[in-house]
C-alpha cells in the first residue's frame, strides 16, 4: 500500500513513467528530486540505503537538494543536520521565533536597514512548523520514498514555459508566482510545503552557490498530483506541433506558415 503524504494523497505514481515524459517532451538536464517530511525522525531507520550528513555537519538544504539531484543521494536529515533557523523555518523544522523574525542575520548584508531585512524574514512562504521532525530528498525515481509531499525540477526558462503551458492545457488557470529575493527556496519549496500548489521560483545566491544550481535555470515545486496533467498536457502540445526545443522562427520572415503547423487555418 502506498503511504501518504503530507496532503493526504495515496495514489500510487509511476515516478519512472512521468520522468520519462518529462524527459521526452522537455529534455531536462537532472532528475526531479523528491522532498518529503517525516513526523517522527525514527522513520528515517526504515529507508532503503539512506544516506545521513557527518556528525556535526551543519548543511544547507540547499545542498541537501543538490546532492540528491546532482549525486542522486537519498539524504535525510533532522534541524540539527541544518545550518541554521533560516533553513529549517522554510521546510518547516524550525518555528518562526523572534531571532528568525528580527532581521538581524541579514541585516546590512542583504538589506540595507534592519526594517528591510525584518520584513523580508515576514513575508518569507515557510511550511507550518511542529509537524515533522525529520525531512528526506530523493531522486524521484529512486523509489526510496513511497509518496514525496512535492518535487523539484529544474528546467531552464524554455524549459519551464513549456512545462507551465503543459499544466494549462486543461483545466486552465493563471498562476501567479512570488519574488522574495534572498532565501528564494521560500518561493518554490516553501510555498509549495505551505499551500500545496505549484511554486515557481528564481533560484537566489545561496541555492546556486551551494546547491549546484545553474545560471540558466529556474525551480518549481508542485505537489506529485500535479504531474500527470503536465505529461498529457505535454503530449498533447507535443501532438499540435508545440515542442521544446523551440525553433528559432527568424526576426525578418512572416509568421504565417510557422503559425498554420499548430493553428491550421485558423
């Protein structure tokens, strides 16, 4: 039987056959990491070939997402594997206490004014803390969490436009993304552990500079029942003519042949 996540959902994904779409339709250059919470940290024992950071390691999740998604780890950690509050808060291990809230650790190097940094540290997106106490990242198909509470996927901006016009395909609605600055994992894994809906963020200094991000890559974070709606939709732009790569048209040749392959004589 398939366990649930944090939402409830037990369906039973066919992770390998949605990364294979993704893959097919989008050409990513990485496996989608899976990210799921655990109410207790004893739950950690009963993972196949888990993988645990030195003792006294003090990690970002930042790499702890980059190992996954670049080494294809399984890496779970506790808040003392974290480097700090401004981790664990965004994935939900650390309360949003007067320290986190102050402003004082980014104060005068992000921020020019504690009022700068206070506020951003309040409009940070962080899951509800008290839950869980220990957190897992997996390659999507590793098969070594049953059912993640959501996943990553990098993709460049080409890449990302595609994927969203993929999740439009039916059942359309506008999505409307933040921009937080630093701590930019507050926008993609953060708002989705906190809302349950897809998060699309630009990954900020920290994630590229420990997390192995790229300088062309954007992240988003979605719950897995969103998935199989991005690979039908996929497929069917896929069908209408409408595939990443996208060809370079031309600047100085009409449209209208180009436009005939997808909207006929529309």
């Amino acid at each position: 039987m398939t366990e649930r996540n944090c939402w409830g959902d037990e369906t039973e994904y066919d992770f390998a056959a949605l990364v294979a779409s993704l893959n097919q339709y989008l050409r990513l250059r990485t496996t989608p990491v899976g990210m799921k919470r655990f109410r207790e940290a004893s739950e950690l024992d009963a993972i196949h070939r888990l993988r645990r950071p030195p003792a006294g390691e003090k990690l970002a999740t930042d790499q702890i997402v980059g190992q996954s998604r670049w080494l294809g780890y399984t890496l779970g950690i506790t808040m003392e594997n974290l480097v700090g509050s401004q981790c664990g808060a965004v994935v939900g291990l650390h309360p949003r206490d007067e320290g986190f809230l102050s402003g004082n650790l980014f104060n005068g190097v992000w921020y020019g004014d504690l009022e700068s940094s206070a506020l951003h540290q309040k409009e940070m997106a962080c899951a509800p803390y008290g839950e869980f106490e220990a957190l897992v990242t997996s390659p999507l198909t590793s098969g070594r969490i049953d059912n993640p509470d959501i996943c990553l996927i990098y993709a460049t901006p080409g890449q990302m436009i595609t994927l969203m016009n993929g999740l439009q395909y039916r059942n359309y609605r506008k999505y409307t993304f933040t921009c937080v600055g630093e701590s930019a994992c507050a926008d993609s894994w953060g708002n989705a552990l906190k809302t349950g809906e897809p998060s699309l963020s630009i990954p900020c200094y920290a994630e590229r500079k420990f997390g192995g991000v790229q300088d062309d890559e954007l992240l988003i974070a979605l719950p897995p029942s969103y998935l199989p709606a991005i690979s039908e939709g996929l497929a069917s732009l896929s069908r209408n003519g409408l595939r990443y790569p996208i060809p370079n048209h031309g600047l100085d040749k009409s449209p209208i042949a180009s436009l005939a392959q997808s909207y006929g004589s529309r």
